[in-house]
C-alpha cells in the first residue's frame, strides 16, 4: 500500500514528484495519479488523525462492483458431444 499521507505531507512541502516516489518507495507514475484524485476529493495537508492511510485509499479507489451474472442457459454439452 502507498504512503498516502506522506505523499500528501510532502507535496504540500514542495517536494517534487520524483523525491516523494523515492521518499516513500513506489512508482514516480503512482504520484501524479494520487495527487490528481486527492484534488477531485478535496484531500489536502493537514489531514485529521482519522484519515489513516487505509481510509484515503479507500475513498481514492473505491472497490467496483461486481460483474452482474447473466441467465444465459449452459449449452448441453451431452447433445454437442453427440
């Protein structure tokens, strides 16, 4: 999992997006996608002690929903065998 809340802490020092993927050890390409979400949410340092790394990657990537199943009917493979 991502530092969420360090690479929020460190964008609002100024850091560039290069020195946070260093700092918190994931992808230069993780960075920019984050802080890009984070403002769509109105996410900004200082963040509440509520806010656990756990909670903001939850509201950043909310879990799909799943596939609907559909009623097509199995085909008969005894007759298609046959």
């Amino acid at each position: 999992m991502a530092k969420y809340r360090e690479i929020l802490r460190l964008k609002s020092l100024g850091f560039s997006d290069r020195n946070i993927a260093h700092s918190v050890t994931c992808s230069r390409n993780t960075i920019p996608r984050v802080l890009e979400k984070a403002k769509e949410l109105g996410l900004n340092w200082p963040l509440s002690d509520e806010m656990t790394d756990g909670a903001i990657e939850k509201l950043l990537y909310p879990k799909e929903k799943p596939i609907a199943t559909t009623n097509r009917m199995m085909p008969d493979c005894v007759y298609i065998r046959k």
